[in-house]
C-alpha cells in the first residue's frame, strides 16, 4: 500500500509488574520494551496511564487515615458514598463545579475539571487505598521522557558512548533535544475523564512532554483557501484516546507506544504541557 | 514482537475527489482503497469524516438564501458574526445551552449538544456555502457499512457468488450479519466537537454502526477484584479520535480505517448508534 501519510501503529506495552511507590517505572518500561523486543525509534508517543505514574511516585492514601468532618458524613450517608473518599475527594479540591445526587465535579487543586478529583479506588494495589493524581503530570512525564529515552539510547546499538556528551547517563540535553542514539520521544500521561453531554468515558491528557499538546491550525488555508479560524485540535488528548484502544481496564496494560503520528515539538511561543490543554476559567462558559 | 493484544494501525484513506452532492460515498471509498491496494477485512473500522458524508447526501445551505430575523441580526453584529450563519444555527438548534459573548452552544435537532449546531463553512466546497450535519448519522454510517461492505466483497477473491445468497450485490444480510466473502465492518461519522474545559477539539462519533459504542466494564472485576462499577467507556469516539491522528484538516483525508482493534458487536438490549453516546438530558448536570 502506498501512503504519503505514514500509518500509524499503536503497541501495548505488555508484561509490566504491579507498580509499588518508588519504582523505577521507566526502567519498569525499558525493561517490558525490550522483553518485547521493541525498540523506541525517533517520533514514538508513549502513553502511559496516570495511575501506574501516581503508584510509582508514591501518590495514594489509607482511606482508614482519612477522618471526614460530620458535614461530608452527612452528605455521603445521604447519597451512599464513603464519607472518607468524599473527604479525600473535597481536599483534592480547589472549587467544586458541580455537587448533586452524590456526584462532585470540581477542579482539582492542579487545574483539571473532573469527577472525584480524579481519585481512584479501583485497581489501586489493595484495599481502600484511593490513589490521587500526580503532583505534578507535566513534570512526571518530562521525567519518564527523559529517563526512558537515556534507558532506549543506552540498549541501542552502539550505545551512549557512540554519542557526542561525556556524562553517562545524561542522555538528554537540557533543551528538550536528545544526543546522539537518544531516541526522541514524547510521553504523555493520561487519565479517563467523563465529560458533559455524552455518555461514556474517554482518555485525556494530563501531563505531556515532548510534543505540542495542542496542533493549531487557526492560519492554515483549507482547501477552498477559507482561513479555518476556530480550529485548534487537542492532539495530545486524541493521541491518549487512542492508545486506549489497546490499553483497556482488565488487562494489565497500563501503557502503548504510538508510532508513525507526526507530532509537532513543542515551540517556545506556545504554551506547553498538559496544562496548556486546561481551558482558562475566564474563557470557560460551564464554571 | 510478540504480544497478545493485537498491534492496532491506523491507514489514511487518500486520493478521494471532492464530493458533491448526490456521490456514491462508499463506492468513492471503495474505489480509492482500491487504488490504495487496500483490501478491507474483518473487523476493520472506517472512520469517515461528517462533512463528506453531508457532501453526498446534500446536506447543504448558500447563505444567500437564509434571511435572518432583526433580532438576529442585531446579535450577530454585536458579536461581528454573519447573520445569515446565526440565523441557520438558530434554525438547526432544538435548545440553547449557552448564548454569550458570540458563542452559540446548542442542542441540534438531531440531539447533539456543540457549538453552532454542527454547521460548518470551512472547506464546504464553495464560498458562503455551509454544510449541515447528516440528517440521520447513523442511518449514514448504516448505509456506508452496508454498500462498502458488499464493494469489498465483490472486488474480493471469490466475489459475491461465492457466497450463499441469491441477489447480487445485496451482500449484508438484514439482521446485521453478513455473507461469506463480505467482509464484517464496523463504520463510524465522526465530527470536530469542542468540550468545556479543556482547550481544543476532539473528534466524536456522531453515527454508528456495526460495533458497540460503549464498552462497558461495570461487571468487570478489576485486578484487585473490585468491581469498577462507574466505569463505561466511549469506545466510538475514541475510535473517531484515533482515526483523526492521520485525518488532519489541510490534507484532503477525510476518511480512515482502524484495524486490530477488537470491537464489540451491538447487542440487542443495549442503546446502540451514536445516539448511544448522547447523554440523556435528566442525567445531565450541565444542560
């Protein structure tokens, strides 16, 4: 088949133990990549769910050390909730947008709009243990970039001592570029958020590193030559979509490589991240 | 690279004319995955872009012939919009969701909830030329599966006569199913919708046919055996999503297929269609 647009492949990086706060997960998904016999290759995505990134970085809580105050006691009796995961969930929170028939939506302390401030009891490694977010995804997935691509570069042929620096183990520049036999990758951490309107939950991107999380086409021409003035696309959370379709909730996948989607770098002007994708509140109709 | 979940790919479908009104989409599509020596299989998703799928059924409007109201145009000049676009998003829309700052966020009669009720001018195949969305899109997506499912099977080894029917070129058996040689697809209309807060667009299943929109896991015990009991995801936009990474808007790839992933067949007691997806307004919490 020919094709002048590449096509694009998704892997599910399989073979990955239970994540335990302090592990190595880079390493854990070097170590998985090459079990597979895959090597990451200039412009791969790989997409990694935010709850192995929270377990590895030690982000959970003992839903037994939680004590709720007798208002969230109440309100959780009234709507068959855990009085402690509600009060978990309410310090999670910056600004509740929605509180109704034992629902919470709210904005989490790092910016995100979601149900439950993102905190999670299922697959969380025992039981009652709720796993929040990452402190911070942005820097969780520069650090899984950089850290993952040092581990490729340093099991590809010819090794880190081919490339050009003289610190081992410093495979990746401080700009964002990568020496030689670093593969350039990108990562995106990515949770599973409802959304209004539509039934059914969907993947998103909350930290991104190595790619421009937003492809902005608002001077482009389209084909008639009209300027599609309105049109930003949100690549970052269609790439997190996508490497759900081989990810799942019951197989232990909690990881994919994307290969062979032409991603834009990240450019100084723009802003950059996961949190580039977070609407300005100012601009927001539905807050 | 050994695995047992299917690698999934993603191949642009490329070559296709402009479309116009009264086109035989599927067979357009056929014939360029001819070209492309692209042979459809089982199992095989095609995404096709809501705007070609209008094209060819004429679902169409030149502004020059839309009057707007007074009230009309007085917004619309406030907000330095086009009256006649405003007027013809009012026409299309059920009920307002939001109304500000120049922004129309609205309920179609179709039952979709997005901005501008769907209509779109960007490469709309002639100047103040504005595409509405398909009247029916799963009837849409219905009526792509069916005839590009029996162009597959006739252009395959074998051809149609291979199979048990009597009637050439009725290729899909009524209740779903289909004959020998024909291969089972699953077709999704997708569309560009925004969502609140989060910056830029994503893709949405607004037609569906063939697979199950939802993939619902809330009888599925997760690893730790809990049941994830809130857990349905949006497997049809997500597809949308995927299939949009080799899309893009400036290229003309308005149509895509997904093949690998292991889709769910529609199941008699569930909603199925893109309607599926729509949430019903007394659920919802931002209508």
């Amino acid at each position: 088949m020919t094709s002048t647009i590449p096509v694009i492949s998704i892997h599910p990086i399989e073979g990955l133990p239970e994540i335990l706060p302090g592990d190595d997960l880079p390493g854990l998904l070097a170590g998985a990549l090459g079990r597979m016999s895959f090597s990451l290759a200039d412009g791969d995505v790989i997409v990694v769910a935010q709850k192995v990134v929270s377990k590895a970085e030690g982000a959970r809580v003992a839903l037994e050390a939680v004590e709720p105050t007798p208002e969230t006691r109440r309100w959780a009796e009234q709507w068959d909730k855990d009085p402690r995961m509600v009060e978990l969930v309410l310090r999670e929170t910056r600004r509740i947008v929605r509180r109704e028939r034992g629902l919470i939506i709210s904005e989490t302390r790092h910016g995100f709009v979601c149900a439950n401030a993102g905190i999670d009891l299922s697959n969380s490694g025992g039981k009652d243990l709720a796993i929040l977010l990452p402190e911070d995804s942005d820097r969780s997935a520069g650090q899984i970039r950089q850290r993952l691509a040092e581990k490729a570069g340093a099991e590809a042929p010819g090794g880190p001592e081919a490339g050009a620096g003289a610190g081992a183990g410093a495979g990746a520049a401080p700009g964002g570029g990568f020496r030689k036999n670093t593969p350039d990758i990108a990562v995106i951490v990515s949770d599973t958020f409802g959304r209004p309107w539509r039934v059914g939950l969907t993947q998103v991107a909350l930290g991104v590193a190595g790619l421009a999380p937003l492809l902005d086409l608002r001077d482009s021409p389209d084909v008639d030559g009209r300027t599609l003035h309105a049109t930003i696309i949100a690549v970052a959370d269609e790439l997190a979509c996508a490497a759900d379709l081989v990810c799942g909730k019951i197989a232990r996948v909690p990881a994919a490589v994307i290969r062979g989607y032409r991603f834009e770098r990240p450019r100084e002007e723009q802003p950059a991240g996961g949190a580039a994708l977070i609407r300005d509140p100012e601009m927001d109709l539905f807050r």
